[in-house]
C-alpha cells in the first residue's frame, strides 16, 4: 500500500486514483547533482570559478528533469525546508508549445503529448508530488496550478498524498477573454490546489485594491491624506473629543458632524476563492513569447498569502521564472527548475533584470 503512496495512517478502504503500474514507474532512484554553470549578479553572468556550495542562501535557477533534482536537495538536506511550492505543470493538454523568439521564428519549448496517455501522464506526476510533500516545511504549502484536462485526476492524488483534510482552497483562476467556441461554453479558468502540509500552516488573507468610486469621492487634507466622510455613529463625548482632537472629525456648511474616514486606513475586500486576474494579451509589457506563461500578479498572491519575507519558495516546473521573479520581488529564495533550455533562458534574461538579484544557475 505504502507503495503507492497511501499514507500509512490514511484511511485504508477510502476511495483513491488508480491505474496500471501506480508506484512503479518512478522514473528511477537517481538523484542528480546539478553542476553550477554560472552565477548571476548585478545583470551579468559569470563562469561560476567559485565553489557555490560555499555560497550561504544562494538562489537557484536549475536546467534538468525536476525528479533527480528533488531527489538531490532531499539528499543534501532540503527535506523539510522548503515554505511554498507553485507548480504549474504541463496539462495533459496533447499539444506542443512554442516559444516565438526575437527573430521571428518559433522555437519548441517543451511538449505535452503522451504516448501512454493518461496513465503515463500519472506515472510522471505521481513521484513528483511525493518528492514535494517530502521537502515541504511543517508549516508549508503547495499550489497546484492545472485545467480541466487531468485537475480532477491529480485532486484525488493530492488528496492521498497531503490528506484531504489539508486541502485549504480550490482557487479559480478566472482570466475570460473572447473565444470562437459555440458548442460548448467557452472555457476561461483554470484550477489551483492549495494543500498545507499540516494543519498549522502560514496564511495570509489578501485584500483587494480598493474600489476607485472611493478615490473619486475622496477628499484632500492638507497634508494630502485623502479620506471620505461618514456618520459619526452613536458615541460617547469623550470618544468624539478624541477624533475631533485628531482630526477625524469635520462640520459640514449645515453645522452637522461627520467623520473622516482615511483611505490608507482603509482595505479593500477580502479576496475570496475565485481570482479575476486578466491573462497577458499579446501587446502586454509583461509577455516574454514563452508558451503558457502565467501573470506575475497571479504568483505575488500566491506568494504573499503562503509564506513570508526569508521564506524558500520552489516552482519544479518554473517555464520563464514567473514565480521566481515574484518571490525575488516579495524577498522570498527561490529554487526554480525547468527541463526545458528555451524555459531555463528566459527565466534567466528576466531574473537579471530584476534589480539586486542573485542566483547560481545550475545543469543537471
Ligand atoms: C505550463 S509551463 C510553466 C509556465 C510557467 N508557470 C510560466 O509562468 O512561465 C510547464 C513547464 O514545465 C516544464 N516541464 C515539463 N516536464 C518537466 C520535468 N519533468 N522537469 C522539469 N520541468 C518540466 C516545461 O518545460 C514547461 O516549461
């Protein structure tokens, strides 16, 4: 049983995924070292001379196949010590993806067609998810980014992995957008899955901006603090004499008292499960021509409500680096790996725009 990944104190008998060959193929027991390559600083890279292994709290950009990878950081002591995992794997989408480069001609990125179909889709993403269970931090959590094509299949895997009781939220990722489609309804969402690792997890609620009618209601103090007005509500005298004594309290040309409500003081509503957050669109600043490449807002919210400032953020399947340019932004580490030499490029030409980041970039 345990073979398969059901977990040992799991609920034998509970109804669970399976297919031909579950907990066989495990694509091997190697771990790999990767080899430092280079090391980025300061927008350049550099042959990597120095020993990196010597270099304290270094992030890491690593080209290779994310099974040997993470069997490597679980063997040099990584296990436990990662705060958040995003993933953003591969479909099962049956396409080929590719990238447009600055000449114009397309390049493949990375394919996502099965020979075995779904089952060799499983095989792939089954010893994957255990790896990652096994370096998360006590306190940690994993985001699964997938679509309707398997999110359904690897929902029953998480669950037996992580505990169906540690599923904290089904986000919906709602980018809409046009679509030709008129035999079905069009297809605009994708699905993430956020397990914790226990019950005792980082979270942060987030909040959205708040809604622009309140800045255009707004009014300026001298100081440029802006605020809108309200009642004063039933409260006692000295209560009143302490916001009139701060300057929260104004007469109106009726001679009535309203209080000012600052809008830096102010949050916007609390976001829920389901995310409107638009997809880039061809003339977007953000578009790097890698395929299926994700919003940065759509990470820094996934970043900022699972882990904090120091943190270990890892994406294993990390395309053009979008999560480990959020987590650079937010001042998280970052561990990104990518099988793909087209991902692993662009991760890089981005990374080293992004002031004061520093990285060692690795092969396996
Ligand atoms: C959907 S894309 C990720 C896009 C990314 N989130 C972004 O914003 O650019 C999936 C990535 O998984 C990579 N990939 C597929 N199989 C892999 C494996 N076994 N090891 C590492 N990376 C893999 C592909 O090369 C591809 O870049």
């Amino acid at each position: 049983m345990a073979r398969d990944g059901m977990r040992p104190n799991g609920a034998k008998g509970t109804a669970r995924l399976t297919w031909n060959r579950k907990g066989e193929i495990e694509g091997g027991k190697t771990e790999k070292a990767p080899r430092a390559v280079a090391w980025c600083e300061d927008g350049k890279q550099v042959d990597a001379a120095t020993d990196l292994a010597t270099v304290a709290s270094r992030n890491r950009l690593i080209e290779g196949d994310n099974l040997p990878v993470m069997r490597h950081l679980l063997a040099t002591g990584s296990a436990g010590r990662v705060d958040l995992i995003y993933i953003d794997p591969p479909f099962w989408s049956g396409d080929d993806y590719y990238a447009s480069s600055d000449d114009g001609q397309d390049v493949l990125a990375y394919k996502d067609r099965w020979d075995g179909g779904l089952d060799s889709y499983l095989d792939m993403i089954h010893p994957r998810l255990k790896l990652m269970h096994e370096l998360l931090s006590p306190r940690g959590s994993i985001f699964v980014h997938v679509d309707w094509h398997a999110g359904h299949y690897i929902k029953l895997l998480l669950d037996e992995i992580f505990g169906r009781e540690n599923l904290r939220n089904e986000i919906v990722w709602w980018f809409g957008g046009p679509s030709p489609v008129k035999t079905s309804f069009p297809r605009k969402h994708d699905i993430i899955f956020f397990y914790s690792k226990s019950k005792d997890y980082q979270f942060s609620p987030q909040y959205a901006p708040m809604k622009q009618y309140l800045y255009d209601r707004a009014r300026k103090d001298p100081d440029g603090r802006l605020w809108v007005d309200q009642n004063v509500g039933k409260i006692t005298r000295r209560k009143f004499d302490e916001l009139a004594a701060g300057g929260r309290v104004f007469e109106t040309k009726t001679g009535r008292y309203r209080r000012k409500q600052f809008l830096d003081e102010m949050q916007g509503d609390m976001v829920d499960d389901v995310w409107t957050i638009p997809i880039i669109n061809s003339q977007a600043n953000e578009r790097l021509g890698y395929p299926t490449q994700k919003p940065q807002a759509l990470l820094e919210r996934v970043i900022s409500c699972a882990s904090r400032p120091g943190d270990v953020v890892a994406d294993f399947f990390c395309g053009s680096g979008t999560s480990l340019v959020a987590a650079e932004s937010l001042g998280r580490s970052w561990i990104g790996t990518d099988s793909s030499g087209v991902a692993i490029g662009t991760a890089r030409d981005r990374l080293l725009k992004v002031g004061g980041c520093r990285f060692s970039l690795e092969v396996v």
